[in-house]
C-alpha cells in the first residue's frame, strides 16, 4: 500500500489541494467574528469552575479520546461542549485541514524561506510516494537510510576499524539546536528501554552541543580517540558552535592518534551542504545527507537522529521509532476532528493561550525516561511559534506561542507545582505510561514502585481541577489561621495521556504527535511555524563583539559601535 493508500482520493495532489476552500486568513476571522464568538466563551469559562464542568459525566466522556492505545483526556480543561463545537470551527475556517493536506503534498508552505515542510516523508514506508515538484522523494530517503543502517552496522560489529586498527565503541555527536535536542532526547529515553539497552551494551553516546569549552572537556572526558567515532550534525554546516567545536575535537582526534589523516575513519558529518562537508575534510562517502525541507526541529528523523541512533541502538529499532512516527502520521490525516489527537490538543493549547490568556503550559512526563523531552518540546514549539506576525506581515491580533516548560514527574511535585496549585494558572499536559521500562515490586510495598509513580500521574490534575475549598479544611479540622494558606483554588486546567510504554514505537507516535500539535497551532494562528528568522539578530551581534574581542585581544580595538553599557562590560570583561 502507498503512502496515500488510505488518504482520501481528493487530497492526493496539489491541485486537487484547490478543492478545498481557501483557508480564511486570521485577521478576516477576526472581523467575521469567529474569534470574538470564541471570546465570548471566556466569560462563561472564566466563571465555571472544573468541579462544576466536571460534574457532567456526559461531557466528561465526550472528551476521553482513544486512538489505538493511546488516550487523551481532556475533561480537566476550561471548556464546554459549545466551546469546543466553536473550536473546531475555528479549525474549518482557518483552514487546518487544507493546511495539512498542503503539508503533505509537498507545497512551500514555509513561504518565507520558499520550502516544503515534508519531515513525514522521512517516516514513510519504503514503498509510499510523497512528491515534491513531481519527484517521489521516498526513495531518496530510503538510500541514505539504508546507507546509514549499513554503516552503523559495519561500525557495531567491528568491521570499520579506526585508524588504529580498534572498533570504535564510542561515538560522540557534534550538533546543536535541532540538529541535537531530538537526537539526546530519544537517546535518553531509550537508554532504559530493555531491548535498546541490551542493544547498546558496551557503547557509549556523548553530546557536544554548547560552544561553551566546558562542553568540550564533559563530552571527552574518559574517552579514548583510538575508539571514538565523531558525527558533526549539521544542516547548514555554518553553526557557528558546532563548527568551533567540531574543529576543537578534530584537533583533539589528530593530537591523540597523531596524524591528520585519521579524519577518514573517525569523522562523519550528516549535514544538507555536502560542499561545506568536504571543505572541511570529510569524505564524501562518510557524510549523510537530508534535505531544505527538513527544519532543524522536525529533523530528528533523518540523518540528525537515525546514524547517531543506530550506531547507539542498531537500524532495526530506531525503524520501529521510525514507524511509530508514521502511525501518528497517519491518525492526524485519517482521524475525524473530533478524535483527533495532535488537532485536539493544538486547539486546547491556542484556546488556554489566546483565549484564557494564559501565557505558559507546563509539560510533565511521568517517566524518568522522558528526561529531555521538554527541552526538545520547547525548540520544537517555542522556534516554531514564537512569532509576532502572520504570513502576509500583518501583526497577529491575539497572543501566540507559550511559554513550554516542564520536568518529569514527580520531581517537578517538589519544585515548582506549589505555583501551579497555589500561584499562577499554567495549563498542563501530564503523559504517562501504562507499564514501566524498569518495573519494581518490592515485598511488603503496599505497591508496585511504578504504581507508585503513577498514583502521582492520577492524582496531580484532579488536585489541580478540583482544589480544596476552606469549608472542607474546616472539616478535616485545620486551625483558622491556617486556613487561607492551605486552600487551594482549583480550577486549574490540564489534559491527561496515557501510552502503553516508553519505547522506540510510543516516542515516535508521542514525538510525531506534538510535532502535529505545533503545527496545528501556527496553522490557526495563520503564523509560518516552519521558519526562525528571530534566531538571527543575536547571532549578527555576536560576530561584531567576535571581532572586537579578537583585536582586543591583540593590542587595541575600536569599541565605537557599542552601546556605552556594552562597552563598559567589555572593559571590564577584557581586565
Ligand atoms: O543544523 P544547523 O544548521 O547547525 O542549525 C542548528 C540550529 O541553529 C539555528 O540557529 C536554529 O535556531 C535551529 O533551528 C537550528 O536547528
């Protein structure tokens, strides 16, 4: 079966994408009223507290989504059934579903840097067609695949040899930003994972992302050159860090093994600019590549994340987080709106941040395993749509982009929840996991250690929604005075899912999922979630304070182009 196999007839081509009416730009939805409808929910919402919403087991049910084995439940949100009958029409009249099927069919919808946005096809099935200007670019993909799986191969057995004659053991990643957080994220969470740990036994993976030197020393440390492979991550291969430190570890790698030619066995690049790659001395043969249409946040699923993965874990299990992010793929093209999950939460995050004018949501894993998954959420989400203007430059006329933070659970409970619980209102998403990587029973525990865990998944959004009002501390026999301190107001909204288990399926379908729900969310904002301009200005001083420091360095140099306050830091930076 084809990619499109199961996708409706009408949505296969770009033309065909015309069928659908053209997606309502965001300022007209203002004036036709849609938003203002949608407003005129946030009174009601606003005085409705989630004990009362919640006592309609109706609605409740309403809002228990399943979608495979995978569940949302989203009835401790400030939200009603005309609520959300009002959202979803607000995704038909902002265009969602046109908007996706243009994703999809390999449009340039990131307009301002004139690229398609096709990172699901580096998840589709070797047999599927997704074209961009008439070229299946499936097999494409699928070459530098099996490229990637035969080498890690070679290197996992022993067959590629250093320049020392020694298996390379060792693999350290070179990357920052897109071309880092995704990669040390599936690291990380399959590092627990039973079948991935007994598949990495004996190997080691580091990350150099932060130009910091400091990074340089914790990334090598113990490492032995005779036994390490380098991956430079790079998609433009001009990242001002990570060439700073890939050439620091090329120097590291020439010292220790005592000749430049070792660069050949030991340094690998995976990067879109194969010119800029073998400038710097690479083998061609030894560089994977992807392509313009893959954003650096989208990219863990090329050639960023499968070679460090598979060298770490093997090909065979990186495909099945692979193949989970196509089964996501296929639930957010296929499912009805209202089963819809990536489309589901990306309403409910615009709805809580345009609407109830709630500027972050926290994002809480119950699972150690998901240690890195909020960093990568907030690249993912935060570079995707922090931005201030929509697609014709007009300035969005309601507020965008929140603020993505979280820790897994239940450490985050003893550090920042009293916020939540007593301070300000953050919307949150809980995700947990039906069984545990690591399950621990303990004789004479009244509890399994992940049961544990998960009474505290259970526990938190009910604590959150419902609150403890003073009446019920005057029962349970609180002083007065104690009284104000210990209640709780409730009424804090949050949304609940629950997957089977961590492994390399669940994080590609967990992964492909928020990926959608970003995209969702810029969609209805009529903002392009797919380009970063913001990243620059900072970057574009950088250099300026670069050179300065360099003739500073030297003797004197000309500090006119600063600001005084500026100047007057460097002085004393530079003492
Ligand atoms: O992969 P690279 O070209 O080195 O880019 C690395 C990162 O840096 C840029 O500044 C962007 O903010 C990120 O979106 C990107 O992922």
């Amino acid at each position: 079966m084809t990619f499109f196999g199961w996708f409706p007839q009408r949505w296969k081509s770009s033309v065909d994408v015309c069928l659908f009416p053209e997606p309502v730009p965001l300022a007209q939805q203002m004036a036709s009223g849609l938003w203002s409808d949608l407003k005129g929910q946030v009174p009601k919402m606003k005085s409705t507290h989630l004990r009362s919403l919640m006592q309609d087991q109706a609605r409740n049910d309403s809002m228990f989504v399943q979608s495979g084995q995978m569940v949302l439940d989203y009835c401790r949100q400030k939200v009603d059934s005309e609520t959300m009958s009002k959202l979803f029409d607000l995704a038909e009249k902002a265009g969602v579903e046109q908007r996706k099927a243009k994703m999809f069919a390999g449009e340039r919808i990131n307009q301002t840097e004139g690229r398609a946005v096709l990172h699901p096809a580096l998840r589709a099935p070797r047999s599927a067609s997704i074209a961009l200007d008439g070229q299946n670019v499936v097999p494409e993909v699928w070459k530098v695949l099996d490229a990637m799986k035969g080498f890690s191969d070679k290197v996992r057995s022993g067959e590629w040899k250093g320049f020392t004659g020694k298996a390379l053991t060792d693999v350290v990643c070179i990357g920052i930003g897109g071309s880092y957080l995704g990669v040390e994220f599936v690291y990380e969470a399959l590092k627990t994972d039973p079948e991935a740990a007994a598949a990495a036994q004996g190997r080691k993976l580091r990350f150099l992302a932060n130009v910091d030197p400091i990074d340089v020393q914790r990334a090598l440390e113990g490492l032995n050159a005779e036994t390490t492979l380098v991956v430079i991550i790079s998609k433009t291969f001009t990242t001002a860090e990570t060439m700073l430190n890939a050439k620091t570890v090329k120097a590291w790698l020439v010292k220790e093994l005592g000749s430049a030619d070792c660069v050949a066995k030991h340094v690998v690049a995976c990067s879109t600019a194969l010119d800029k790659t073998q400038a710097f001395g690479i083998d061609s043969n030894n560089v994977f590549g992807f392509w313009d249409w893959v954003g650096g946040r989208f990219s863990v699923w090329s050639a960023v994340g499968v070679l460090a993965l598979s060298l770490q874990y093997g090909f065979g299990i990186v495909n099945q987080f692979l193949e989970g992010g196509h089964a996501m793929d296929q639930h957010f093209q296929k499912a009805p709106a209202k089963e819809n999950l990536p489309l589901i939460i990306g309403l409910l995050d615009v709805w809580n941040c345009s609407m109830m004018g709630h500027e972050g949501v926290a994002i809480l894993p119950y699972c150690q395993a998901l240690v890195r998954f909020v960093p990568h959420i907030q690249q993912l989400d935060m570079e995707s749509n922090g931005k201030r203007v929509q697609m014709d430059g007009s300035e969005v006329p309601v507020g965008t982009g929140a603020i993505n933070f979280g820790e897994p659970g239940t450490n985050g409970q003893h550090s920042f929840y009293q916020l939540m619980h007593q301070g300000r209102v953050i919307p949150s998403h809980f995700i947990g996991f039906a069984a545990s990587q690591n399950p621990v029973e303990l004789p004479g525990e009244a509890v399994s250690n992940h049961d544990e865990l998960m009474s505290n998944f259970f526990a938190q959004p009910d604590a959150l929604a419902l609150g403890k009002t003073a009446e019920e501390l005057k029962a349970d026999g609180i002083p007065e005075k104690l009284i104000a301190h210990k209640t709780f107001p409730g009424d804090r909204p949050s949304l609940s899912l629950l997957l089977p288990v961590c492994n390399a399926h669940w994080l590609g379908q967990l992964l492909a999922l928020y990926e959608h729900r970003t995209a969702v969310q810029g969609w209805l904002w009529d903002i392009n979630s797919f380009d970063q301009w913001g990243v620059e200005l900072g970057k574009v001083l950088a250099k300026e304070v670069r050179g300065y420091l360099s003739q500073a360095r030297k003797g004197s140099a000309d500090d006119s182009k600063f600001l005084t306050p500026t100047k007057k830091l460097l002085a004393k930076y530079l003492e």
